[in-house]
C-alpha cells in the first residue's frame, strides 16, 4: 500500500503539470497569433511519441520494472519543462514540437506505470479492482482539470516562462522523492519478453483497443483545439475563463469516473462487459449531434455548448473507466504492462488523430464540423465494441493463462 501510494503521488504531480503544460500552449501560442492548425502541429509529436512509448515502455517495464519507467517519465518531463525556459524568440513550432515529444513519451511511460499497478495489486478481488482502478482514472483526471485551471492563471498572473519554472521546480522534487523511496522490484516480469510480445495476442484487448482509438480521437477532434480557439474568437473569452471552464470540466469528469462502479451498478457480481461499452458509447454519440441540433433551433449558442459539453463529459467519463477497467481485467498478470502499453498505444494514436483533426477541422469547415466527427468516432467505437466478451467468467478473466509462453 506503501508502494502504490507512492506511484499514485508521483502520477497526481505529473498530471498537474501536463494538465497546466497543454493550457499553456494552448493559450499563449494562440495570443501570438498562431492558427488553429499551427497549434494542433504542436501537439503532433506529443501524440505520436505517446504511441511509440506505449508499445515500448510496456517491454521496457517488464524488464526492468515498473518503477524504473515512472521514475524516467517524472525526470523526461522536468527535462520538457525545461526546454521552454529558453529566450522566447526560440519557441517555434519546431522546437516547442520537439519539447512537446519528450513530455508526451513522460506522460504515457507514467500513465501506463500506474495503471499497471493497480492490476498487481487488486486482482483478487474483481469489484475491488474496477473500483480501484476508477479512482485512480478518476482523480488523474479531477487534477489535470486543476493543472487546466493552473495553466489559464498561471499565465494570466505570472507569464508563460513564471509558470513553467514553477513546474519544474516542483517536479524535481517529486522525481527526486520517488527516486529514492519507490521500490524498484514492482512490476518487473517473471520472463523475459521478447520485443514481438508488445503487440498483444489477446482478442479482447486488440478489440478493446480499437474501440479506445476512437472514443478519445471523438473527445480530442473538438475538445483539444477547437473548443478553447472557438470560446476566444467567437465569444471573447480571456485566456483564465477559458482555463477555468475547461478545468471544471475536467474535475467533474474525474469525479464521474470515480463513480462509476456505482453508476454502472458495480454490485455482487455485476461488473462492466462487452454490453456495457455498447450501450454506454451509444448514449455518448447522441450528445455531439445534440449541441449542433440545439443551435441550429435558435439555441443560445454559448448555453448550448456549456451545457452539451458538461453532458458530454458525464457520459464520457464512464465509458473511459468501463474501458479502463476492461483493459486491467483482460490483461495477463506475469508482463501487465506489455497489455496495457499497447491499448494505451492505442489511445494515444487516438489522441494523435483526435488533435489532427481539432485544428484542420475547425480552420476548414468550423466548431460543428467538429462536432459531427466526433459523433462519426464515436458510433465505430459502439460498433467495434460488439465484438467484445459479454458475461466474461471472473476466473477466466483474471486468472488467464500465459499466451506469451
């Protein structure tokens, strides 16, 4: 308990700072005037190195150690951080690019840290684990929408760079903490995986994974981009209402997630399967179509949204912890990471996609072209997730043989 205490501190500091990091770029690139797609490009790295980290760092951790990744994300983003100290003449895209890499391989080397541990720790006990699981997705999230709201205030009372130094001072301590008392022994296989073992044998998790793809590229093609461009220049909101609302909206998705064992009925015997991705990724996909429906009927356009998006994030938030729990129940105990590292591959090529589109969308076609794409994402992942187990055997489920032999 010790031990995950300590992973799950190091993971929440992290989170913060990357919650902070994403709402600064965001909102200081768009005050020098950079276009929506110029901002999306600068994320593209971010993503594409999340997904080569996920296939890599799962072999990685298996070897080594889940311990030893955490610790080399916490110190990657310190080094992230740290390169937007320079002279600000110095940021361009390609540089802040290249920053943006190192901090998406620490972000996604922490994440799938941490939820490969909770798979060690909780697997004797199924409701113990979808619950343990939702409450550590849950408050990664409630405190990146603090980081979110850090980033807007950070910038508005102390600048871009005020607000980068004080991450990085930050940070290093945490890195330096975790280094010293994380037990090095957690997460390490028993085999030695072979570099073929990243890309999974497990239908559920190749299903799964898919489906992950597009739920999150559904979520990033308005959220990440369009939406805080669109608040500025349609509506003349400042850079801290912006952070603020964005920040609230991820605290009240943390907080959802942490619920859903209860509000997906998490009793006796009852746990999240295929038919709960389903039915959950459906209501989701009403809710994009709803916002654009809403305005089109003379709807206040800013309640629209504010509501649409509030709704969106509830129903959103419990598909992603039932897809969260999925992945650490079909994953093999002897080299969980390897499982986890590639359906977090796929969630970070999701992202990738998702980002992509937020800013060429949004530049070309406008915010509700935005929004019937993220609908569009959302239904594959509804028709993908047919294919996942329905009534899955607990035993079977955690207990599963060795496929990597």
């Amino acid at each position: 308990m010790l031990q995950y205490a300590i992973v799950t501190a190091a993971y929440w500091a992290f989170t913060l700072t990357d919650g902070a990091l994403r709402m600064l770029v965001v909102l200081h690139f768009h005050q020098l005037g950079y276009s929506p797609l110029d901002i999306a490009s600068l994320f593209l790295f971010y993503e594409f190195f999340g997904v080569v980290t996920n296939l890599v760092g799962g072999w990685l951790a298996a070897r080594l150690g889940l311990a030893s990744t955490l610790i080399v994300g916490l110190f990657l983003q310190v080094g992230a951080l740290s390169m937007l100290l320079v002279d600000p003449s110095m940021l361009t895209v390609a540089y802040v690019m290249v920053a943006q890499a190192l901090s998406g391989i620490a972000k996604d080397l922490s994440k799938m840290s941490a939820k490969s541990s909770v798979k060690l720790l909780a697997e004797d006990a199924h409701g113990q684990l979808y619950r343990w699981v939702a409450a550590l997705t849950g408050s990664k999230n409630a405190l990146k929408g603090v980081g979110f709201f850090l980033g807007g205030a950070l910038l508005g009372g102390f600048g871009f760079q005020g607000a980068i130094m004080g991450m990085v001072a930050t940070l290093l301590v945490v890195a330096i903490g975790t280094t010293v008392f994380l037990d090095r022994g957690i997460g390490r296989s028993a085999f030695k995986p072979r570099f073929r073992d990243v890309f999974s044998k497990s239908r559920e998790v190749n299903w799964l994974s898919a489906a992950r793809l597009f739920l999150f590229g559904s979520r990033d093609v308005w959220f990440v981009v369009a939406l805080p461009v669109y608040l500025q220049v349609q509506f003349g909101w400042t850079s801290l209402s912006v952070g603020t609302l964005l920040a609230g909206w991820i605290m009240g998705y943390g907080l959802i997630q942490a619920l859903a064992p209860a509000i997906t009925g998490n009793r006796g015997k009852r746990h999240p399967d295929g038919r709960t991705a389903v039915s959950w990724g459906a209501v989701l996909a009403v809710l994009p179509v709803g916002i654009v429906l809403s305005q089109s009927i003379g709807a206040d356009p800013v309640g629209a949204i504010v509501v649409g998006l509030l709704a969106y994030g509830g129903v959103f938030a419990v598909n992603s912890a039932v897809h969260s729990y999925l992945i650490v129940s079909y994953a093999e105990h002897d080299g969980v990471s390897l499982d986890v590292g590639f359906y977090y591959m796929s969630n970070a090529l999701g992202r990738l996609l998702g980002t992509v589109l937020s800013g060429w969308v949004f530049q070309e076609y406008g915010f509700d072209a935005c929004l019937w794409v993220s609908a569009g994402f959302v239904l594959l992942a509804v028709l993908i997730s047919f294919h996942l187990p329905q009534h899955t055997n607990r035993t079977d489920q955690l207990f599963r043989g060795n496929r990597r032999g």
